[in-house]
C-alpha cells in the first residue's frame, strides 16, 4: 500500500519519488519518471534492451573516502540504487591487473582490480543492471597515448602476452561468473589505438586480442565480445583497425569508440564511420564512453580535464541541460543513424570530490583509497605521468551528482531519453564570444549575444555589459592582453573576452579560412598527410592549423612560405609556433628574406602533444615597397612511430618599440 500511495502521490504533485521500491527487486523503472524540469526531446526507436549505461569504476574508493549518495527526495541511498530507478540498466567498470605497489599501496582510480569488479557487478546485478568489464590489460590507466603491459608481463613474447591474457581473462571472468553477476560484455582493451600491452604491430598485437576472445567465448559464451578505440575524427583510422581485425580473423561481436565531443569531431562523423563499419563487417557498435561538463568550477582542488580557456569544441553550455542534451543527442544517432547500434555508456558520473574542505584532507583520502585519478604510489608503475601528477577527480564538473551528492536532474535523461519531457522553451546559457582588436583602434562591443535554448535552439537576446568609457580607453592602450567582460541578457550572465593584439601583415595567419593559399608549400619529402586541418582541440588559436603527419624514416621535408608587400618602413619581427611528437632528429626553424636574401631564421623543436614550441627573428629592417618572405621549414627523420606536428600562429608585427 505505501508503494501505491507514493506513486499516486508523485502523479497528482509532478514531482518525482523514489525510496519505495524493495531493495533488491529489478528497479529500473518501465514507465517515465514524472516531474523533471529538463526538457528532453524524445529518442524514436529505442529497443528495449539498448544498453544506457554509466562507468562508476570509483565507486569503492569514493564510498571508503566517506562519499554519500542520495536520491532525488533526499535521502542518503545506495548509488545502485538511484542509478537503476533513473533508468540506468548497465554498468561498465574497468579492470586493472595488480594496480598495488610491492606494499599494497593502490595506484588510484579507484584501484580497480578484479575482486573490485566482483563487488561492483554483485550490487549492479542486484538492483538489476548489466554489467560491462573493460580489461585494460595493464596495471593502471590504458588509452591513446599509453597501453603499457603489466609488470608481471613486461618480459613476455607476444605469444607469451597472448596466453597471459587467455588465463587472466579466463580466472579474472570465472570469479564474475561464481559470483552469479550478470555480465552482458567484455571488452579487450581500452582504447587500444595501435597498440595493446605494450605491442603495437597488429601482427604481435593479434595474439593478446584472441587469447582474451577465446577466454571470454569458454567462459561467458552469452556475452558479447568487444573492442574499443577512441579518436573516431581522425580520418581512416577506424577503418584500417576493422580491416585489420579482420586480416586477423579476431572473433568479436562489438566495435566500440569513445565519444567526448570537446575533442572526437561531430555526431555525423561518428554516424559514418561507425555505421560504415557495422555494415561492412557486420558488427554490433555503440559509444562506449562519453561525458559532458554541467560547470566550469573545481569542487575537489584538483584540476579538471574540461575548465575555462581550454582549446576544445563546446557544442552544448555547461550546464545541467547541456549534459542531457549532449546525451540524448548521441543516444539518437548510435539509435536511429547506425546499423545495430547497441548502446551508450555514460564515464564516471559519480566521480565527485571526497570532501570541500582543503586539497590536503582530500589528499588523505586519495592516498589512503585511491579515490583521485592516481596515487603518489603509481610512480612505481607510470613514474613519468601519474607518479608526478597524481591527485584527485578530474571529472568532478562531468559528474551527474552535485559535490554533496545530490543527483542532478541529468540523471534522469536514461529514463527520458525513451519518452521525451516537454517543459517550457526558455533561455538556458548565453555562448561565450571573443574578439579581437588591434592595439590602439577603436573597441565595439556587441549589442547582442546568442542565447541557448534548453531545446538546444539559439536566439538573439540585447546585452548590457558591466565595462565604462574608461575601461574601454584602458584596454586600448594597455597593450597586448586578453580582457574578460561579463554583461547581463535575459536574466542570464553573458561573457565577453577582448583580445588586444598587435597589427598582423600575414595573411591567413592561423589558417581559419581552412584553405592554404596564400601560402606556398613547397614539398621536397613524401609526408602521408600534410594539409589545413580543422580541430580546436589541436590548435594553438582558432579552430585550424597546419597538419603533416608520416609513418615513414626521412619522409617529411616541406617549407611553407608567404609573400609580403611592405607599405611602411621600419623594424620588423616574425614568429610562428609548432608542436608535435615523434619526430627524432629535426632541423625546424623559421625563416625571413627581404627581397629574397634571407635576414634571420630561428630554430623550434617538437617535444610531445599539446607543447607549442614558439621562435621569433626580430629587429630587421625593411624599405617600404620592399617584399618580405616568412616561411617554416620542417624536416624529421623520424623516431618509428610517424612523426607528426601542427603549425600555426603567424605573426609579422612591427618591432620599432
């Protein structure tokens, strides 16, 4: 009768209710949830058994560190419990092998090994929800940039690699499986872009794949089988790893990407490539991971992967709408635009801050859990990355619960997502704008910004910004600075950033109009791909740069100039700026000529991803009517593994003081 009441109650108010179901009963909800104040544009066509799943790996470590959940009536409640009855129906945790160092000490990140994944899949199963096992087959953290073998492995052939992964898979999956844990996939590897256990050549890389298959096919024969790539906008690259996996003959049922789209490109890309790969090979897909910020602020005192000025795409506000649009949008495209599109797991949306008190309370906790990202401890495994870095969550603002632990109102859109939720179109957040003007002209400030709808639609709303005369004079002559304004607009905070720069005689400097010209590329090497490419999060300004990259030794060799007609004479300065990686030995410098003698050249080097490197020849002299040249030159041998780089950012200033 309470049960009845409660529902009758919560229909008749609007407002939503939890707490009256028995524990331990299936309590993912079959119906809408009723009362949520986000609007949620319904998903057409979602099977039943699609997979709206969450990555809750911290779990353990978060509830040892004192984190408190609660449900939406606020009361302190198991997460399980409050994931299942918002419409969560699956569970991804990841599995490391031995994340501890020769003392016990965990590496962080939740020190997920398997007797942890045992006791996650256990109360996942409980509450009613599937379990995902992500093996990354390391000791600690395996993506993109690192698929470091385990210590116990760091010895071992490739062949040897691949009977290692046979029976740790097998062990690891018959602990799952005597537990009685419903487990629905099984991933080989996380995000294994080239490379898996420390191999990558697919011909060494294949052994470690099919021993991890063959143990998951003898063991859990009902449960899908899947790999996991990340980095879907780099053109061709998912095509080659399905070709490749079929040249090995890798039995599997899944092909999964990562999908953040601050960095991975557009949903109509994802759609294509990963739609081309479930029709040519006839592959189940989905989106293994993704994840959206509902705030900029820091609530654990230690930094953030996604924070102000950082140089990635933000398709949605950061705000709690943002999440459930961003969400519900890549759940209609693995649904209603991909061939046996199976799912859409949601990464670490419990992964709040241990307390808000002081970086050093939560640093306790972090060491003694391993409730932050990493340890000071993982320095016995990854002493270059998280052995200097370690620290807390770095998805606190991406997290679908309030740093108390309140669940916010996007937890509900795995429910939603089914049925759709109409609430009044209203302003949501006004886009951030930016503009620049050269030092010493004339500063006009927009009357009006973009407002985003909660729908995600845009309209023009007037602003009011909180800058005086005398500001703007300050700002004129101040030099070269960055100035953030903020205005009001629709009831709604509005943010403006002026950049004060210095007059540029280079055309197409940072490469925005997305062509080459008028730059000259001269080309002496045989680079696989060297052209304007368009990607925020690989740019030093703007949304484009110059890209080459080559897999070959003594490949890349190409200059890339421009012509300059001087009007005034004076003193001159140039710049230009570079990043890259694998490169090995170098000879990258840039260069003027004046009427074609050359008058300076600067030398650069590449270090590794997202290290702008930036040289200036300054203080030479040009005639007006004479003709400047500026231009890079880059040459790599090459350290094995393609040398790669991205160009931009140049810059013909005067240089009379």
């Amino acid at each position: 009768m309470k049960r009845t009441i409660c529902l009758i109650s919560a229909l008749m108010l609007g407002v939503m209710c939890f707490g009256c179901v028995p524990k331990g009963a299936n309590l993912i909800p079959t119906d809408k949830i009723e009362g949520s104040s986000v609007f949620v544009k319904k998903v057409e066509n979602v099977p039943d058994d699609f997979m709206l799943g969450m990555d809750i790996s911290s779990v353990l470590s978060q509830e040892k560190s004192g984190v408190k959940y609660y449900d939406f009536d606020g009361k302190e409640c198991d997460l399980f419990t409050v994931l299942a009855k918002s419409g969560v129906n699956t569970i991804r945790v990841r599995v490391w092998n031995d994340p501890f160092d020769a003392d016990g000490n965990g590496f962080g990140g939740g020190n997920c090994d398997i007797n942890a994944a045992v006791e996650i899949g256990k109360r996942a199963t409980k509450a009613g929800m599937r379990l995902i096992v992500d093996f990354h087959l390391s000791d600690f953290w395996a993506d993109p940039s690192k698929q470091t073998a385990p210590r116990a492995w760091m010895n071992m052939s490739a062949e040897e690699k691949g009977d290692a992964t046979y029976n740790y898979i097998k062990e690891s999956l018959g602990k799952l499986k005597a537990a009685k844990v419903d487990v629905a996939l099984v991933q080989i590897g996380n995000e294994t872009d080239g490379a898996i256990a420390g191999e990558n050549s697919w011909d060494k890389m294949q052994y470690i794949f099919k021993g991890g298959s063959k143990a998951i096919r003898e063991v859990l024969p009902e449960a899908l089988v899947a790999v996991h790539f990340a980095n879907p906008e780099k053109a061709g690259t998912y095509a080659a790893y399905a070709h490749s996996l079929m040249d090995i003959e890798l039995d599997y049922d899944v092909f999964a990407s990562s999908y953040y789209p601050y960095w991975h490109g557009t949903l109509d890309n994802l759609a294509k490539v990963l739609n081309g790969i479930a029709i040519t090979y006839g592959k189940k897909v989905m989106v293994m991971e993704t994840s959206y910020a509902y705030t900029y602020d820091d609530t654990d005192f230690s930094g953030n992967t996604i924070g102000e000025g950082g140089t990635y795409i933000k398709p949605y506000p950061f705000t709690v709408q943002g999440q459930v649009n961003e969400f519900r949008d890549v759940v209609d495209t693995v649904v209603n635009r991909m061939r046996d599109g199976i799912g859409v797991i949601y990464w670490e949306g419990a992964w709040i801050t241990v307390g808000q008190n002081s970086w050093e309370e939560n640093h306790e906790l972090w060491e003694k859990y391993g409730s932050g990202w990493a340890t000071s401890y993982a320095a016995a495994y990854d002493p270059n990355d998280a052995g200097k870095y370690y620290g807390g969550s770095a998805v606190d603002n991406q997290a679908l619960f309030a740093p108390d632990g309140k669940p916010l109102e996007s937890l509900l859109m795995f429910n939603l997502v089914r049925y759709g939720n109409d609430v009044p179109i209203k302003a949501d957040a006004i886009e951030d704008k930016t503009l620049s003007f050269v030092i010493g002209s004339d500063i006009e400030l927009p009357e009006t910004v973009n407002a985003v709808m909660n729908d995600n639609s845009k309209t023009v709303l007037p602003v009011k910004w909180s800058l005086t005369d005398a500001d703007i004079e300050k700002m004129k002559t101040g030099g070269v600075a960055k100035y953030n304004i903020e205005g009001e607009a629709g009831g709604l905070t509005a943010k403006l950033t002026i950049d004060m720069i210095e007059q540029n005689l280079v055309i197409n400097d940072s490469f925005e109009t997305g062509l080459l010209e008028p730059w000259r590329l001269i080309d002496r090497g045989h680079e696989n791909e060297l052209y304007v490419e368009k990607k925020l999060s690989d740019s030093l300004t703007g949304q484009y740069h110059m890209h080459f990259w080559s897999a070959a030794e003594d490949s890349v060799d190409f200059s890339l100039e421009q012509d300059i007609i001087i009007t005034e004479a004076g003193l001159y300065k140039f710049s230009m700026s570079i990043m890259g990686g694998d490169c090995g030995e170098t000879d990258i410098y840039i260069y003027v000529l004046v009427d074609g003698v050359e008058v300076g050249r600067a030398p650069l080097k590449v270090t590794y991803y997202n290290e702008w490197d930036t040289a200036w020849v300054t203080g030479f002299f040009v005639e007006g009517g004479q003709t400047v040249t500026v231009g890079i030159h880059v040459k790599c041998k090459g350290a094995g593994a393609g040398a790669w780089g991205k160009i931009d950012d140049a810059k013909l200033n005067s240089d009379n003081g």
